[in-house]
C-alpha cells in the first residue's frame, strides 16, 4: 500500500521543487542593486532628499501599472514569461545605475525596476495558484516565502561580502547569476503543469463560469480595506530600512556593502521562521490576525531605530522588519485569493493591492529623505513608525469586512 502511495507524491515534489528554486533565486535578482542603492549614492556625494525623490519616481511608475499588468497575467496563457522578461528588465536597469550617476539615469534605472517587479510577484501567485488550486494555495505560499526569504538572505551576505572585498560590480554580477538560473527553474516548471483557469482564480469545480467584470475592485470591501491599511502601513515602512543604512553609513559608523547586508541578512532569516508560522496559523485560524500583529510592528521598529543607531541598531529594528514582512508575505495574497475565490480575477487583484500599497511605499521614501533633512534622521524614524499605529486603526475599526478571511 505505500508503495502505490509513494509515486504521486514523489511526482508532485518532481513538479513543485522548480517553482521553489524560483522563488529561491529570483529574490536577488527581483531586487538587483536596489537594497545597496542609497549607501551607493551616498557615498557618490548624494543627499538623502535626490535619493528619496529618485525611488518614488521609481515607485510612482510602478504603482501605476501594477494593476493592468495583474490583468493582462489573468488572461495570459504564457505566465512563465511574465517571470522571465521583467527579471532580465531588472539586471539591465542595475547596469545603469553602475555605469551613471546622473539623477535621470538613476530615476530611470527606478522606473524600470520598478516596472518589472509589478509583474513578478503577481505572476509566480498565478503560477502557484494554477499548480496546486486554491485548496493547496496556503501551504504552497508559505513555502514559496521561505524559500523566497532564503535566497534573498544568501543573496544578500554574499552581494555584502562581494561588494566589501571587491566593489559595487560584484554585487551586480551576482544578481546577473541569480537571473540566469531563475530562467533556467522557470523553463522546468511545465507549462502543462499549470491551470490557467485555476491561475486566474476562476471555481475550478465550474467550468462554464465567467471571470466578474472590472469594478469587483472597486466593490469588494475586504479588497478596499486591506489596500488601505497597507497603503498607510508602507507609507511608513518603506523608508526605515534604507535611511537606517544611510544613516550609520553617512556618520561614519559603518560599511555601506556590509551595513546593507547585514540588515538584510537579519530580516530575510526572520523572515522564512515568520512565512512558516503564518502559514501554520492561517490553517487553524485566519489571516486577519497575522495582518495585526504585522501593523503593529511598526510602531515599535521607528521606536528602537529612533533609540539605536549603526550596529547596535542592526539586531532588533531589522527582527522587527522580519516578523512584519514575513508575515504579511503570506497572508497578504493568500487573504486575496481567498477572498476572491471564483471571480476569476485573483491576479488583477493582487495588482491593484500591490499598487495601493505601492502608493505608499512610493512616498515613503521621498518623505523620509526630506523629514530628515529637516529634522535629522532618529527623529524621522519616530514619524515613520506612528503610521504603523494609523494602519492598525483602519483595520481594527473595519475589520468587520476582513475578520472571516
């Protein structure tokens, strides 16, 4: 009997281990030299306000096509390629951003990187959901984040230790690797293996159903409010952890390859413990509580960065940005996918969340650089992590709209 047990399940790791080893190496090269960027640029003589500005240009791009593309990835047949071309887009724009300086090119390289990295996220979700169905979808997830977590941690400590030893190009040509064998996973995953109906969030139990129309965006109140309390939580969220490497690295307290990897490091690996525990929880219970708890990290981050600084900074602001990254990396789109079950637009979905959030991620960085060119940086970090405090009011006084996801 076991026996006759054994060959399905060694077939479906035979058919999932590729899209682990996507979300193992496409997290280098999704980010390229985007997390060494502002210690980068401050050691090129740029203030922390041209640094700010130069990625919400980026971010602003982004926000507004992450949501047509999230569309477009519905209807499409050919989802790996929607994998495969932006990440290429990504190790391009890096190279720009090494061989110029000028704000332009910089703000372009943003503009480009961010435009991939819309398609990427939604993509391999319709890649997972069209593989395993909406019943396996939760475990899968949380699977994929740790890998996902993991590689961007080994990414990480060695595009730091490249770039300390050797220089800036390094930690390019790492990302360049990375890409490369990111294709090369996402061409084992067979296009067969993948449920197009099923990638789309369409009832897979009902094959004369039809995809909702357009405005379920705009009438889907658990959608609405879940954008909403992420576009306030990333408004603050989304500048710590650059300005916090600036910070030490412009007073001198630190080296700007290994300051950046060593944060990263930190966050990533509490990042794959906390994917995994809100994958086990979301089973028993709901994602609405892991969401909380992940607002609330926040607050106490801008707390502990406004107290600590350089190194003896690192260790706890950078846990906290792992329990509250880690978490939502879960419950985020599986909050989604189940909660728009049989609509058929899943992924147009999980774009328009990601550019809502995007609207806040996308000021994030040009308010943190202009606060602290105001105020200095410690005091920035208080003001950033109060909006954590916002985003958790907006989901407790509407969480009638979300408490059954």
């Amino acid at each position: 009997m076991s026996r006759s047990r054994r060959p399905p399940h060694d077939s479906q790791a035979a058919r999932l281990w590729p899209l682990l080893a996507v979300n193992f190496f496409m997290a280098d090269m999704q980010s390229g030299i985007g997390p060494f960027l502002g210690v980068f640029l401050i050691e090129r003589g740029w203030t922390s306000g041209l640094i700010g500005t130069a990625m919400s240009i980026g971010n602003v791009a982004g926000m507004l096509i992450t949501t047509p593309i999230g569309g477009f990835i519905d209807a499409s047949r050919h989802k790996r390629a929607w994998v495969i071309v932006p990440g290429m887009a990504v190790v391009l724009a890096s190279s720009v951003i090494l061989l110029s300086q000028n704000f332009w090119a910089v703000a372009a390289s943003q503009v480009a990187t961010s435009l991939a990295g819309a398609a990427i996220v939604p993509a391999v979700t319709g890649i997972t959901l069209g593989m395993v169905g909406q019943k396996g979808f939760n475990r899968q997830n949380g699977r994929n984040q740790a890998f996902n977590h993991s590689g961007n941690m080994i990414g990480a400590a060695a595009s730091g230790l490249l770039g300390w030893q050797f220089g800036y190009f390094w930690v390019f040509a790492l990302s360049a690797l990375f890409g490369a064998i990111t294709v090369a996973c996402v061409l084992l995953i067979q296009s067969s293996s993948i449920n197009d109906r099923a990638a789309r969030g369409s009832k897979e139990d009902d094959p004369e159903s039809h995809p909702s129309g357009l405005t379920v965006l705009l009438r889907h109140k658990p959608l609405l409010v879940l954008g909403l309390a992420l576009a306030v939580f990333h408004l603050g969220n989304a500048a710590i952890m650059p300005f916090f490497g600036i910070s030490a690295v412009s007073d001198g307290k630190a080296n700007g390859p290994g300051f950046v990897a060593t944060t990263i490091v930190i966050a990533q690996g509490v990042m794959v413990v906390a994917s995994i525990v809100a994958m086990r929880v979301a089973e028993k219970r709901n994602y609405w509580l892991i969401m909380l708890v992940s607002f609330l990290v926040l607050p106490l981050r801008g707390i502990l960065a406004y107290l600590l600084n350089g190194w003896w900074g690192v260790v706890p602001v950078e846990i906290l940005d792992g329990v509250g990254t880690g978490l939502q990396s879960v419950a985020v789109p599986g909050m989604v996918t189940r909660s728009l079950y049989g609509t058929g637009r899943v992924n147009l979905a999980q774009g328009a969340v990601i550019t809502v959030q995007g609207i806040g991620a996308a000021f994030s960085p040009a308010l943190g650089g202009w606060v602290a060119h105001w105020i200095g940086y410690s005091s920035t970090f208080l003001v950033l992590g109060a909006l954590g405090l916002l985003a958790t009011l907006v989901w407790v006084v509407l969480g009638a709209a979300v408490k059954q996801y």
